[in-house]
C-alpha cells in the first residue's frame, strides 16, 4: 500500500519497492496526471522514443532497401545535419 508522507513543507508518496519494480519505475522520470478517479503516474517518455528501433523492424519486415538508410541514418534534430 502506498502512503502519503510529509516532506519539508510537502507530501510525497511512498510506493513499495515490489510495486516500483512491477510498474518499471527504477531510475525512470515519472509524470503525474489528474484523473477523475485521482492521480495517475506513469514513466515519462521521450519524443520519438524507440522510433529508430520500430522504422528498421518496419523495413526488415517490407523489404527495405538502400535509399532507405540515407533518411534513416540522418539526425532527429535538424541542427545536427551537415547540409543545413
């Protein structure tokens, strides 16, 4: 069971360790977000996270082709390519 706990002059929320390891919260940014039935938490993630991972699972599986690499292998921020 969670318990809301007094921190200087705030609250904080204790989660069991079972609970954090399950939810996979170890070392991870969490976000809140009101919720009609209270709060909701969960990991914060990163724009465009895994994306490069999904798009060469995607070519793998439709036959992907050397043209392919030029646009996959370029920067996700646009200040990084050379050309620009």
């Amino acid at each position: 069971m969670a318990q809301l706990i007094q921190i200087g002059n705030s609250h904080g929320v204790r989660l069991p360790k079972p609970l954090i390891k399950q939810a996979h919260f170890q070392g991870v940014e969490l976000e809140f977000h009101l919720v009609d039935s209270g709060i909701l938490i969960s990991p914060k993630k990163k724009a465009r996270d895994d994306w490069k991972n999904l798009i060469e699972e995607s070519l793998k599986l439709n036959n992907h082709n050397d043209c392919d690499a030029d646009w996959l292998n370029m920067p996700l921020n646009a200040s990084e390519h050379e050309e620009l």
